[in-house]
C-alpha cells in the first residue's frame, strides 16, 4: 500500500510536469499561434503562420489567390476561410474577411491646439481675506479641483466671464448661489455663497476656474473624402488637474516651429512654436479622447515643403499586420517644414480592442537624434509609415531614454475620428 501510494504520487508528479511542458511544446506553440479571424484590406498581401512542411493551408474562395503555403493574395472584398489541413484531413479554420481598402493622407504639420472647456473647470482652491480671517467658500462648499462647474442658478455656464454677474449679484444680496458641478461621470448639487474681499472691495468665491487650454502637437492624418482628421495620438490633459479636458469645442491652426530644446535622460525635450488662434485655422475640434484629438478640416491647406511621397493618399495598416523592424515618422523640426526620419519598431502588440500602446518605437535617424535627442514634447501625433502604409502615431516618450517611446495604432485613432474603416462588419474577438 505504501509503495502504491508513493507511485501515485510519482504519477501525479510526472502528469503535472507533462501539463506544464506542453504549451511550450514548439509545434503546440505554433497551433495556438494560428488566430481564429484574420482581417485584412482589398488588394493585401496575407500571411499565415505555418506548422511545418506536412501541414497545408488552402481556401477554396475565388476572392482569395493562394501565392504559396503560407501566403494568399486578397482580390476582392468579402468572407471566406483558410483550412490547414494534414494529409486532407482539416485541423484548423481561420475565418478571412477582405474589406474595402481605406487610405488617408498622412499628416506631419506642426498644429496649434485651442479647447474651450465643457462649462468652466475648476484648478485650484484660493483664500478670500475678510477682517482677522481668511476662506475658500469654493472649498467649504466641497467643490473640488477638477470639478467642471455646468451651471449657476439653473443657468448654463459657458465660460469664465459668465460666473462674475452671478457672484456679484449674489454677493450684494447676501444670497447663495445654486452650483451644478460635474464630478467624473457624478452631477452633484451644491450651494456657494460668496464673501467680500476687504482688500479688493469684490466678492469672490475662493475658486481658481479656467475655460480653455492651448498647446501645439501634429496633425497624424486626415480623410480626404469626409475630411475627418485626427491628431495628437493621446488624451490633451489640464496641466494643473492632470486630468483629461471634457471639451465643449475647439480649433487647430497652422503652426511654425521657431526652435527645439533638446531633450535627454530624464527631461524630455520641447518643440517650441508660434501659432495665432485669431489666423490660418484649418479645422475644428469636436472630440478629446485617450487616442487624441478628432474634428473636421475646414481647409486643407498646400505644403509644398512636404515630400510629395507623402502628399497623397496612403494604404491603411491593421494592428496584426505592423511588423518589427524600420519604418518613418513624418514632424516638423524648423519652420512649416515636413520631413521623414527613420525610426525602429521594436514591438507591435496585435490588438483586438482599443488600447493606447501598441508600438514600442526607437528612433535611429542621425539628424533626428542630432536635433532633437528623440522624440520631444509637440511629436505627439507624428504618423509612422511602414511599407508605404500609415500604421499608427507616435504617442509618448519614455523619460529615462527620449530616444524611445510609444506609439498607438492608426486603428484606433480612425475609429475615434469616425471613419468606419470595417464597413458593414462589426470587428470581433477571436
């Protein structure tokens, strides 16, 4: 009985070891390997991973041409199925769906950005001075930085000059004022009553509260049939409450680049740029999400300082099909000038879902890392092209090494701008 029960567990031990061996099994490794859903765009190469020389992948669809085993050719749009098949015997389908291809022009000019704020945000608690004492009425009504006050009184605030006339009027009458505060996706209620400021013989409410915000970054690309375009690659953020702008609306202009602080280990660098809100604007801002900033070009605008390669046009690429290995970045280093610079895509994650870092990106080019050290604060946006494709925007920069950063993929940023790049089909998980 003894040695039965030490056998058992042996048995147990070895069955344990086989369970934990086998997803590193290579050829195990390569089946998971094989997606359940590949989709891929009109007139695209497709390739497939393979599991060796006795294994076979076919379709019997005519809009797709196989080239070889591990590569097919989509002609025309719609679905169909690649089968992996061993002596006949099929091991795995992978469902193909071949859409209408979807180009944009890339972008690379340097933009200026003005938000104007959804009612007025809150950035900072003050005191309001009265004889031997000193409050924030904003504090003790529990209004909080980052709070966007909606309305005063029932009536909807739109900006900074709206809230003075309330607060007098409510000062000189000894009244409070009914405040609607929007806190996260929360509304909360609460009243305010103004104090007098000895010093300053005005009443005040002891808020800091600001209505827009303004800043340069890079136009990623636009559409040219719907003229959508998108921007940026990453939430625009208030520099005091760090939290992200809920928009009402806003602009973007053209912007010249006057110089670059260069940037290094543990201080990004800065591109410094000069734009009026008043002149040259090319666009409207109508949504600030984590994939950046979208709206609706008003004009085009000529470049003639852009490489022409890039003035036109381009093939879109999906996550699942970005590749490690070289690739451009298209910014702006002086004046309106748009230029191409090699980078290294060091990792491309396939994703299935939205998310904002997918690339992991080096920069290599000579002059670039010259100029600028890497990737500096106002790149935020620059297109990356890979293949003659747009496959994403570079996003961040990591501080301890400005020669690299993220990137997030065009995917996402199309989705955010509205261009329905998946037609009728609604993108799955596989």
């Amino acid at each position: 009985m003894k040695y039965m029960k030490h056998s058992r567990i042996w048995i147990g031990i070895v069955l344990l070891m086989i369970l934990l061996a086998v997803p590193f099994y290579p050829p195990l490794q390569q089946y998971l390997s094989i997606p359940n859903e590949i989709v891929t765009f009109n007139k695209s190469l497709v390739e497939v991973p393979q599991l060796g020389e006795t294994v076979q992948v076919d379709t019997s669809e005519e809009n797709v041409e196989a080239i070889d085993s591990s590569a097919f050719y989509a002609q025309e749009t719609g679905d169909s199925e690649l089968v992996y098949q061993v002596n006949g015997y099929p091991i795995k389908k992978v469902d193909l769906s071949v859409l209408d291809d979807i180009k944009v022009v890339p972008g690379g000019e340097s933009i200026g950005v003005q938000l104007h704020t959804r009612g007025v945000l809150v950035v900072g608690h003050h005191l309001v001075k009265q004889n031997d004492e000193a409050l924030s009425p904003g504090e003790d009504a529990k209004i909080n930085v980052g709070d966007v006050i909606l309305k005063i009184n029932g009536d909807t605030i739109k900006d900074m000059e709206d809230v003075k006339p309330y607060v007098e009027k409510a000062g000189k009458k000894g009244e409070k004022l009914s405040v609607t505060v929007k806190r996260g996706k929360e509304t909360i209620e609460t009243k305010l009553e103004p104090v007098l400021d000895k010093k300053d013989n005005d009443y005040k409410i002891g808020l800091y509260i600001r209505d827009s915000a303004a800043g340069i970054g890079t136009m990623t690309f636009y559409e040219p049939e719907s003229k959508k375009y998108g921007a940026l690659g990453h939430v625009i953020s208030d520099m005091d409450t760090k939290k992200p702008i809920e928009i009402n609306d806003g602009t973007i202009v053209r912007s010249s680049v006057t110089s670059i602080e260069k940037g290094n280990n543990g201080s990004p660098g800065e591109k410094q740029a000069k734009f009026s809100i008043q002149d040259n604007k090319i666009g409207s801002i109508t949504k600030n999400s984590p994939f950046g900033i979208f709206g609706k070009l008003t004009e085009k605008g000529e470049n003639k300082s852009k490489p022409k390669k890039y003035d036109k046009p381009l093939p879109i690429a999906l996550s699942h099909e970005v590749k490690e290995g070289p690739a451009k970045i298209l910014t702006v280093l002086e004046d309106e000038k748009v230029e191409a610079f090699d980078i290294e895509i060091i990792s491309s994650i396939p994703q299935k879902f939205p998310a904002t870092k997918g690339m992991v990106i080096q920069i290599t080019d000579p002059k670039l890392l010259e100029k600028t050290g890497g990737i500096v604060q106002g790149m935020s946006g620059s297109p990356i092209i890979q293949n003659g494709k747009v496959i994403g925007a570079v996003t961040h920069v990591f501080v301890n090494d400005p020669t690299s950063g993220y990137g997030v993929h065009i995917e996402w940023m199309l989705q955010d701008a509205g261009v329905n790049i998946y037609g009728d089909k609604q993108k799955e998980a596989s």
